[in-house]
C-alpha cells in the first residue's frame, strides 16, 4: 500500500498541506478500517499510480497525479 499524492506531495515538500486523515492506495479492494476512534481509508488505485513503488520517484509521480 502506498500514501495519496496528498500525503507524497506534503512530504516532497510541493504542498503545505498536511491531510487530516490516513489514506492508502492498493490494487486490490478498497475498504475502511476502523481501530477504535481511529479509521483508515484503503481506495483502489489504477496501477501506473503504483508502477514505481516506495520510492521518491513513485512519490513524485503520486503527487503530480494529485497536483493535476
């Protein structure tokens, strides 16, 4: 599972912006976790969004997708 372009954009340092709640990205069903007050979106993603991995260039890639 990798973060949104939100959460990629904010760590490379392109967006101020920090969000508000956890979002992962994965090739397989999306769903939402709940641990107590805490909650967890898991969205579907095409897979040239996760082509590149954990990486900054997958990061960068991430949040130029978001940017638009």
């Amino acid at each position: 599972m990798f973060g949104t372009g939100a959460y990629a954009s904010n760590a490379l340092g392109v967006s101020t912006q920090a969000p508000i709640c956890d979002i992962f990205l994965t090739n397989g069903q999306a769903r939402t976790l709940r641990l107590g007050a805490y909650q967890i979106e898991i969205r579907r993603a095409p897979a040239w969004l996760m082509l590149l991995g954990r990486t900054r260039a997958g990061d960068a890639v991430r949040a130029l997708e978001w940017i638009g």
